[in-house]
C-alpha cells in the first residue's frame, strides 16, 4: 500500500520551466545561439551545466568556452532566474495543487521533493508549499541525473519507505524513466504520448486526486 509520494517541481507543482526558458534566452543571446522552442524544451529537468552545454552544443560551441567561462553564464543564468523566482507567489501554483497537497497531508501521506533544481527550496517558499515537504532531495548530492532512478530512489529513501509503497509524480518522459526504474508506482501528468511509460497519465494537475487515482487502482 502507499504511504508516500514523491514530487518533481517543475510542470507539476509550479512553471517554472517558463522562467528557466526566460533566463537561458538572455544567456543564449549573449553566446549567439538562436533559441526556439525546441531547445527550451530539451532543458527541462536538466541540470544547470548540461543545460548550458546543450545550448552551446547547438550553436557549435562547446569548445570556445574555457570552464570558467561556462561556470560564469551558469551563474549568469541563474541571477537571471532567481530575479524571475523571487517574484513568484502562491498564485503560481498549478491548478489543483494546492488542495492535493492538503488531501495527501490529511490522508497522513508523507511526502518529499524530488527535484534537479538547486533552487528549490526557494521556489517552495515562495510558494508557501515548503511545510507540505517532510523532505528534500539534495540535487548536489546525485551522481546522475533523471532518467537515472538515483532521484527518486533517493525520494523514498529519504522518507523511510520502501520504493514499492511510494507514487512518483513527473511531467517528463526522463522523471517518469527515473520513478520506474526506482521501482515506485508512476504518475504522470500531461501528454500520454509522451508519458506513454507511466503507470497512469492525468492530462493536467487539476486531476490529481486521490479519488482519481484510487479509481485507476481499483
Ligand atoms: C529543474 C528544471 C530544469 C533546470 C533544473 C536545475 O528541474 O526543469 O530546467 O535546469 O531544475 O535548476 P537550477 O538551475 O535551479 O538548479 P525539475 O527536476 O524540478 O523539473
Ligand atoms: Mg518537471
């Protein structure tokens, strides 16, 4: 039976993918990499430095940076980013979260984060959402990234439970990759193309219910 849920931040507790894409843009300008959609789709879930390696990789680039350099537009990024984070509000939660959230507290659900964001803790709160947690990955401390099972196994290590009684919650093929092959249930919310290897795919956060997905189960 479950008894806790796991958690990726962004595109399924708040967009934050829409001011990683705003701050990278300005970084990308700043290297002559042109930007589209597509590229900012390939940073979701991505850690800082591949992020900024994928982007320079585009424009033929990796190699007329020296490692200082790129860790000077990393952290250009990120003053960027966190200009954009510090604006945030509760009103930046995904629908349906928030009571979720409460549902799952209530159910006695212990819950952590399992997020690549160095920034998360900030984000949470920000959100007002940071009591909700019990615990927090640490994504300095990971040797790889998702679609690695090391996140999320750690998501439920971290809580004290076995991974066969904990839900991992993505919206990424590369998280849902990671909940599987940590061995926990996965949800996935979004395309279900996309999302075809998850246990069970809501199209948007407003459905994620325990109703919903006791439902799927029985
Ligand atoms: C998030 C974003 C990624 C971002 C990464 C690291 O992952 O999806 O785009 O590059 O965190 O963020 P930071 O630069 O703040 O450390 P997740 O796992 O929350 O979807
Ligand atoms: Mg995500």
């Amino acid at each position: 039976d479950i008894k806790g849920f796991i958690f990726d931040l962004d595109g399924v507790i708040t967009d934050t993918a829409v001011f990683h894409s705003r701050a990278w843009r300005q970084v990308a300008a700043q290297v002559q990499v042109a930007w589209d959609d597509q590229l900012a789709d390939q940073l979701k879930g991505i850690s800082r430095m591949e992020s900024l390696n994928l982007i320079l990789a585009r424009g033929n680039k990796v190699d007329d940076y020296t490692d200082d350099e790129k860790e000077a537009l990393a952290t250009a990024k990120n003053e960027n980013y966190l200009k954009l984070v510090n604006q945030m509000t509760p009103a930046d939660i995904l629908p349906g979260i928030n009571e979720f959230l409460a549902e799952l507290k209530q159910g006695g659900y212990l819950l952590s984060l399992a997020s690549a964001s160095k920034n998360a803790q900030l984000v949470l709160n920000k959100l007002g959402l940071a009591g909700y947690f019990e615990k927090m990955v640490d994504p300095t401390s990971l040797k790889k990234g998702k679609p690695d099972p090391e996140i999320f196994r750690r998501g439920a290590e971290i809580l004290n439970l076995r991974p066969e009684n904990c839900i991992g919650i993505e919206d990424a093929a590369a998280g849902i990759e990671s909940i599987n092959g940590a061995g926990e249930t996965s949800i996935g919310v979004g395309d279900p193309k996309v999302l075809a290897k998850a246990n069970i795919c809501f199209s948007t956060t407003r459905d994620l219910t325990l109703n919903n997905i006791n439902n799927v189960f029985n």
